[in-house]
C-alpha cells in the first residue's frame, strides 16, 4: 500500500507498507530511486506491518518492487500503476 503527502520544495513523501502476515525476515523497497540497490529497509511496525518512506521529486513516475530476503521479488498491489520490465515481469509505479 502506498501513501503521498507533500513536503517542501516540489517534493512527496511516498510511504510504503505491507502487510506483517509477509513469509520475510526481511524487506527493502527497491527502485529506480535507489538504483535498484535494497538501500531502503523496511522496518515492522507495533501492528506488524512492514513499513519505510522516502521522498522523492514530484511530478514523476518511479518503478519499484519490494526485495524479501534479498532474493524474491514482490509487486505492490496498490501501486499507481504497473510497466512491464525487461526481464520478462512487471514493476510496480508509484506517480508523484
């Protein structure tokens, strides 16, 4: 699930979340802002939810997937939208 809220200077505050019932000891939102690197953890909530944000420029369209346990790929059921990849899959989008 993905929630905006705008900050300062043309930038959004996208959240990310997931539900905490995920097979996952861990979880990292990868995309093109991070160069698909996993360099954003998320982290379980009191609820269990799994959940990080980041800002991003507004205005754009950023691909991402979710990486558990560093080597399975999951899509957001809630993204904006969804663009085919060059690997045969889909990549979720989040629009800003």
């Amino acid at each position: 699930m993905l929630a905006k809220r705008r900050v300062t200077g043309g930038k959004v505050r996208v959240s990310f979340s997931l539900p905490g019932e995920l097979d996952a000891e861990q979880v990292a939102v990868c995309g093109e802002f991070t160069d698909w690197e996993p360099t954003i953890a998320m982290k379980r909530s009191k609820t269990g939810e799994w959940k990080a944000s980041v800002v991003l420029e507004a205005g754009r369209r950023y691909r991402f997937r979710y990486l558990l346990n560093g080597v399975r790929w999951e899509n957001d059921p809630g993204a904006d939208d969804s663009e085919p990849n060059p690997y045969g899959g889909d990549d979720s989008v989040v629009q800003v």
